[in-house]
C-alpha cells in the first residue's frame, strides 16, 4: 500500500472513530459514570488538586513551556537547515504547523461548544447543567459566561507531538515519535480530568481531531522543489 492511501485510510478510519466515540458518550452516562471516581462526594473534592503548585508545574504551566521550547527549536532547525535539504526543511515545516493548528483548532471549537467543565457542573458542585454536546440548556437558563471545556484544550499541546510520527522516515522511529505524542496527551488530558477539568471523552476526542490533522497536513503540505 501507498503513503498516500495509507493516509486517506488513516483519515477515514480517525473519522468514522470520533464519530463512533462522540456517539457512546453522548448517548450513554460513561463520562459521569468515569468521572463519579474522581470525586469525593462527602469532602466535594477531586482526587487531584490543580491548585497544588508543584503538579500544576509538572503537568500544566510545564508542559506548555515545554511544548513551546520544542516549537522554537523546530523554527530555528527550520530557518538554519540548507535548502538543499528540502525534504528535512519540510518535516520540520510540518510539526511546527501541527504545533501550531491543532491547538488553534481545539480553541476554536471550545469556544462554540458551549459544554461546561465537570467542576462547573451542578453535580460536582458547580453551579451549571450537564448538557451533551448536541443537547439544549434549560429554556430558563441565562449564563453571564457560556461553557469552553469540550473538547481538551491543555491535551491537544502534547497530541500534537504526533506529528513526530511522520517526522522520522524509519519505522521504528516513527511508532516512537507517536508515542511520545500520545503519552504527552494523555498525561495532560488525565491531569485535567482527575482534577474536574475535563471528562474523559474529552481527551479522546481532542486526541482523534489531533490525529485527523495530522495526516492532512501530511497529505497537502507538498515540499517545495529547487530549482
């Protein structure tokens, strides 16, 4: 099979996949029944405290840093690679654009979503509805700020590092390079969800659209030929 059948199969089954996943929590209570673990109903607090300083070091304000150092190195490797090296100048071109995208994408899809986070939520103590993505508020309810915790914005940093995986050209490498994508995620994404700032479905779709765009940018970002 050809890359570029293999991406478009990639595309498609990602696709079909966020469908799939936005169905199951969308139609069944999995989130809450997830989320339920997290939270200590008797002392109404989550099993990790975002406000604890060194843990928000490791897994949010960190990261972000992290992620952002990466991007710097990745524009510079970009600006400084010969240009007769088009083809490491255009993976390097790619993970900068994905860094940059799929986190931009992600923003802008929370803020028209409109699905508050579990800590804002009435259930956890919050003082909003739990609606589904494709759900109605109350005709009565008038909100001063409207809801930005669907999907996981803080995740969609470290999924983005999937990229890597078309970074490489050896096999080996490039399963690396994914890995290290999903584990930067779903450490962030769990972070978020532990502490009341995401379900779990949340991280899953984040992780998919990521995926998504991935292999789009891939598949239509052409390198530019000398000549």
């Amino acid at each position: 099979m050809n890359k570029k059948k293999s991406i478009y199969l990639m595309i498609s089954g990602s696709a079909l996949l966020l469908v799939g996943v936005i169905t199951l929590f969308e139609l069944t209570n999995l989130d809450i029944t997830i989320q339920d673990w997290f939270y200590n109903f008797q002392t109404h607090s989550w099993i990790v405290n975002r406000r604890n300083p060194i843990l928000n070091v490791f897994f949010y304000t960190g990261p972000k840093y992290l992620y952002a150092i990466f991007g710097v190195f990745c524009l510079v490797k970009l600006i400084l690679t010969s240009k007769d090296k088009e083809s490491i100048r255009n993976r390097y071109y790619k993970v900068i654009l994905c860094l940059i995208l799929i986190p931009l994408t992600i923003s802008g899809i929370k803020k028209v979503s409109n699905i508050y986070t579990p800590d804002q939520s009435i259930r956890y103590g919050g003082q909003y509805p739990h609606v589904g993505v494709f759900e109605s508020y109350p005709e009565d309810f008038h909100p001063e700020k409207s809801g930005r915790g669907w999907p996981a914005g803080h995740a969609s940093g470290g999924f983005s590092l999937m990229a890597l995986y078309y970074f490489f050209t050896k096999k080996s490498n490039q399963f690396l390079g994914l890995s290290i994508g999903l584990l930067a995620g779903w450490i962030t994404g769990l972070y978020q969800t532990l502490n009341g700032q995401h379900y779990l479905s949340h991280s899953f779709i984040t992780m998919l659209i990521a995926w998504i765009l991935i292999n789009l940018i891939e598949l239509f970002v052409k390198p530019k030929t000398n000549r």
